[in-house]
C-alpha cells in the first residue's frame, strides 16, 4: 500500500484544486490529460499504460505532419509502457511519473535515440547514457515518447532547424511556436504528451509557454543539473518543463530536481540543504493572492499601440485589475534599468561560453556515433555544412569562433551581471515585493519567416539565475488565421530559491484568469488504434522559410 501513497495523495488534493473530472466510460480521452487524470484511470482499470501511450502516438501520427513539433519517437515507448502494465498487475505502481508521457527537447541526451540538437550534422549523434534529467524522469515511471524540435542549437527564437524545419504554433499555423524550445511547447500545447523538457539561455522555456499558452518553469540556476543536455551558456543556461497545469508543472519540478547535487554541474553545489528533496506538489496548496506584493515591470512593455503589441498591454492591464481585485498590491516598477534591449546588448555572454563548453559537450565519452563532429571547430567548419545561417545566427558562429572566456570584456559583462544582480535585488528589498511580473513578449510572437523573435524579456532572469514561472495570460483577439486568438504568457519573477512560492502564486492566478484552451485546429478526438510498434516520424525539413538557408559558413 506504500507505494501507492504517493499517487492517492495526489488523487485526493486534485479534488480540492477542481481539476477535470474523469470521464468513466468510452476510450480514454487524452485531450488535455493530466498526471492525476492518467493515474486515476490506470488505477480504476479504465486503460492500461499501452492504450494510454498509443493514444498520444495516435495524436502525433495525425497532427504532427502539420505542427512539426517532434522529430523522432522513441522505439521503446510501446514496450516500456507494457513493462508498466507488467507493473500495475503485480501492484507495483508507483513513481510520481508512472506512465506519464514526455517529449524531451532534442538537446536532451537520452539513451535509445540521437541527440541532434536540431543540426544535420549532429544527426548520428548517439549518447550512450542519459542526462541525469532524463535517468530520473525515467526512475519515476515517466514514458519518454520522443524528442521535440528547437531552433537549431537552441540559439534563437523562432524554432527552425536544418534538421526538423520548421515548427509552426498550434494556435496559429501562421506564426512561431516561439522557442529555442517550441517543438516542445506546440507539441504539448496540442496534448501529444503530458510533460515536455525544455532548456533556456534567454528565453527558451518562457517564450514557446507564452506562445502556447501553457505554464512553464525556468529554475533558480544551480537547482536542476544540466549535464548531458547541448549547453550553450554556463551562465545562462538552465534545463525545465512545460505543462499544461500548474499541478503537473510541479509534479515534473519535483521529480527533475531531485538528481540533487550534480558534480557534473557544479552550479548544482549552490543550492541550499534546505530546499533540497522539497516536494513542489505540496506549494500549491494553500495560499492566497491577497496581500502578495508584485512589481510590474514597466520597461518591459510597449506601450506604442499597433495590432502586435496593444493586445498584450490589454491582456496585462486585464490580469492588473483581476490581480488587484484579488488583494494583490501591484506596484509600478519603472527603473530604467529594467530595459530588455539594453541589457542584453551590453551583458549577453553566450558568445564567449558557446565554444568552449560545446567543444567539452562534443567530446563527452558518453557519446557514440558516426560520422559525428567531436569539436565546435569540427562542427562549424568541416563538418557536412548542413546548419541553418540565418543571418542572426551565422554572426553569432563566427563571433563565437574568436572569443572565450579570457575576452576583458567577458570580465567586465560579468561584473554588470553582478551589478544587475544587485539591483535586482535592491528592488525586491525596496518595495518588498514577492515576485516581478511583466509579459514574456512585448509583442504577438513573431510569424514564420520572421528574422527574429523580437520583444522578449527574458534577459533579466537569464543573467541573473532568477526562477520563473510562465502563467498563461490571455489570447490576442481570434482572427480568421487564430481561431481562439494568439496566445500570450506573463513571467512571475522570483528571488533566488523561491520556486515553492512562484508555483502557488501560478496556481492561484491560474484560477483567478483560467484562459488555457486547447487549439482549435487539433481539439478534436482521433481514432484510437492499436500499433505493433512505435511509428517513425519523420521531421518535414523541407518547410524552411526561404528566409533561412541551410548551408555552408
Ligand atoms: C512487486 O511487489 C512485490 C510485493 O511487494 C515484490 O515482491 C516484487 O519484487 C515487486 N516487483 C517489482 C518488479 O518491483
Ligand atoms: C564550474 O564549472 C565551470 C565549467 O564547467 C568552470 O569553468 C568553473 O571554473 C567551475 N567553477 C568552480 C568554482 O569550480
Ligand atoms: C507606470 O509608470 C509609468 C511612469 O509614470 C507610466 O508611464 C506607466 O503607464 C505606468 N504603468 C502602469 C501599468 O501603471
Ligand atoms: C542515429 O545515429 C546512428 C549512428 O550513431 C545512425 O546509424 C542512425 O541512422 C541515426 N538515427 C537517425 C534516426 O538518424
Ligand atoms: C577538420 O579540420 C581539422 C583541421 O583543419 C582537421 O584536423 C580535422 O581532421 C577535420 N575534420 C574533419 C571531420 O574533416
Ligand atoms: C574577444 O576577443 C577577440 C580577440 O581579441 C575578439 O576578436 C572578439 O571580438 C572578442 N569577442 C567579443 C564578443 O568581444
Ligand atoms: C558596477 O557597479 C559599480 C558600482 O556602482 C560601478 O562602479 C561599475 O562601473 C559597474 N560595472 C559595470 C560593468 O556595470
Ligand atoms: C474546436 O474548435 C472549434 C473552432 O473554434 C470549435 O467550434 C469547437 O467547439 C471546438 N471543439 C472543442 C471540443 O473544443
């Protein structure tokens, strides 16, 4: 009976937080499924970890020819979710994940299938062990289904890559999932999984949630160990999830966090014994929006008025009076410091970290596979030449290519990042806030074949190892291309170590402005089918933009 403990506790408080009802009769539905709503109809008999699985592949095999989103399954899904069967007849259902599908972004490492990182040349690159994230995912009964498309080597914005083309939002097939990872935020967005992982160096895992309409969380840096995923930043980088509710975004929080100290990631050594083995599930109760004291970031809007922008100042001024009735003080934060363009220009440090930690990554003895690029050098200059060169991103490859973290100026960016960092905190003690508040995206996310994803505000976070929890916060008004309207998200900034508190503040607001609907385009049923094995998905690497060659540097 112990190991069921962990689930019916769950069951029961999902009650308390009104979620979805189950349904008890008919093929399991699993259109906006649910950690708990899977788990409760395993345990009640209703379907078995098999049906539960091929009904997401079901989904994939119908509407990803069209989003784009995932770019392999895995080849044992199916046979790992009989081993759960195996397990639920003999009473041995446990793990908070158990038979929970996941789709990991392609930078993951996860042994059974190649990390591509989105790029052609990476293509045969097989990792003969899983990234410490993907090996407790997997220890907590988590299916991994497949891996999602990223903007090539998680680099920008707008989700393209040579290797998966281009992934197009659910909402609206017109424009951007957002990204680097928006394979990952349209695949979940259209329920072809429960959870999906993430990475974020600037925005990764906030833009595709606001352009998704889903809840995402970028942790305090040191939380989560980001070995065995493609790095890009030291600094910057961290790995994270999508979900669709609050509860499963801490289900999936508390089982990536617990790898715990990581000697693979010495980042991992600033964590505080205090918050180490926390169960995130159990933030969510209680708690109340009243009397919370939230900044509202002034300088990170755009107050022009245009179709792209005022529809994000709407749904902002909206979520301030639902806030304030609510019994939140929002206070007005308008430090000129607090400045998206400005900060990034001067205190951006990707591009001196990029080469040295992807030369270490493409190195690693944890990898296996040929023809495979073992240097950036490699990579980027005598590989096959297939990557994307937007030109964005070509500047970027070639500056990376001279500098590196002996640069005086790499010195001087990461002392502005300390001053940041100190001002940040200045602001939080002056107005004795609880978290910043402020739109993802100044502006709708961007169409495809746009040359970036322009009015992001995710610096302030990324530099400074802040958390974050991504809410939805509303949709644009629907139009003939966005039946429902265009999604739009809004970060809830944290200090350091306060993942517990933006989780409950996410799930209170959740409740106050309940916007998340699932696209119109994919909100219908599929047929359920029975498959002998898993089917290969093939990326469309043919729907690239003209606007964004692949070739040769
Ligand atoms: C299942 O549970 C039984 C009884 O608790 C135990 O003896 C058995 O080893 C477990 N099997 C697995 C595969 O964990
Ligand atoms: C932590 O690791 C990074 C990169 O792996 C390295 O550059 C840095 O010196 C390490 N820091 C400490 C304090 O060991
Ligand atoms: C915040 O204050 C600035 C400067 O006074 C003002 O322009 C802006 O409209 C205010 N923002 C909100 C949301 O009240
Ligand atoms: C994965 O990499 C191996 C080589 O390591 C290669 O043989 C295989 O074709 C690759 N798989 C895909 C789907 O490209
Ligand atoms: C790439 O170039 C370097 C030096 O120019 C050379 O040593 C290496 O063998 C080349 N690698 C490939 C895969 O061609
Ligand atoms: C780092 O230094 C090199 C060599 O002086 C220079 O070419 C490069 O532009 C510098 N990088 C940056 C980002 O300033
Ligand atoms: C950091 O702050 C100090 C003290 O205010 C200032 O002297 C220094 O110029 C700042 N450095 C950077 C790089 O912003
Ligand atoms: C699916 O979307 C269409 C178009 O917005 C709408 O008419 C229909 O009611 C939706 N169906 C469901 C099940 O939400």
């Amino acid at each position: 009976m112990a190991k069921f403990a962990r689930l019916v506790v769950h069951g029961l408080a999902v009650a308390s937080l009104a979620r979805p009802s189950l349904a008890l009769s008919g093929p399991f539905d699993v259109r906006e499924a649910t950690v708990d709503v899977v788990h409760s109809a395993l345990l009640a008999r209703l379907t078995t970890c098999r049906e539960v699985i091929s009904a997401f592949i079901a989904r994939i095999e119908q509407f990803n020819p069209i989003l784009n989103g995932v770019v392999s399954l895995n080849p044992d899904a199916l046979s790992d979710a009989d081993q759960m069967d195996g397990l639920i007849a003999s009473g041995n259902m446990t793990g908070a994940l158990f038979c929970i599908p996941v789709l990991l972004k392609d930078n993951y490492n996860a042994v059974g299938m190649n990390t591509t990182g989105g790029c052609l040349d990476l293509a045969n690159n097989r990792p003969l062990v899983d990234a410490p994230t993907v090996k407790v995912l997997k220890g907590a009964g988590a299916i991994i289904l497949g891996k999602t498309n990223l903007h090539e080597m998680a680099l920008e914005g707008l989700t393209v890559s040579s290797l998966g083309g281009q992934t197009v939002n659910p909402y609206d097939l017109t424009r951007t999932p957002g990204g680097s990872s928006g394979g990952a935020g349209a695949a979940i967005a259209a329920s072809f999984a429960v959870v999906g992982t993430g990475t974020d160096t600037v925005n990764s895992l906030r833009s595709p949630a606001s352009a998704g309409s889903l809840f995402s969380f970028r942790p305090t840096r040191g939380l989560i160990s980001r070995a065995g995923v493609i790095p890009v930043s030291y600094t910057q980088d961290v790995v994270g999830a999508f979900a669709r509710n609050p509860q499963d975004l801490a289900v999936a929080m508390t089982v990536m966090a617990s790898v715990g100290f990581d000697p693979r990631d010495n980042a991992t050594a600033l964590m505080p014994t205090e918050i180490m083995h926390t169960d995130y599930y159990r933030c969510l109760l209680g708690g109340s929006l009243k009397g919370l004291r939230l900044g509202l970031v002034d300088g990170f809007f755009d107050h022009t008025s245009s179709p792209e922008t005022t529809p994000v100042d709407d749904i902002m001024a909206g979520m301030v009076s639902q806030l304030t009735a609510a019994g939140a003080e929002v206070v007005n934060i308008t430090e000129t410091i607090y400045n998206s363009a400005a900060i990034s220009a001067a205190l951006d440090v990707q591009v001196y970290e990029y080469r040295e930690l992807l030369d270490t990554y493409l190195a690693g003895e944890d990898l296996s596979g040929e023809p495979r690029p073992k240097s950036f050098d490699e990579l980027y200059r005598n590989g096959s030449g297939e990557f994307l060169v937007i030109p964005s991103q070509h500047a970027f490859v070639e500056a990376a290519f001279r500098s590196s973290t002996s640069n005086t100026s790499y010195f001087t960016a990461q002392r502005g990042i300390q001053n940041l960092t100190q001002a940040l905190k200045a602001t939080f003690a002056r107005d004795k806030l609880d978290a910043l508040i402020y739109p993802e995206q100044k502006n709708l996310v961007v169409t495809v074949g746009s040359q970036s994803q322009a009015g992001r505000n995710g610096i302030l976070a990324s530099l400074t190892g802040s958390p974050i929890v991504t809410v939805p916060a509303g949709f644009s008004s629907p139009t003939e291309d966005a039946l429902l309207g265009v999604p739009v998200g809004m970060e809830i900034l944290g200090q350091p170590w306060t993942e517990c508190l933006l989780l409950n503040i996410a799930r209170h607001v959740s409740e106050l402005v309940p916007v998340r609907r699932m696209p119109a385009f994919a909100n219908m049923t599929v047929e359920t089918k029975v498959f002998d094995s898993v089917p290969v998905i093939t990326p469309n690497s043919a729907n690239i933009a003209p606007a964004y060659p692949v070739g040769v540097f």
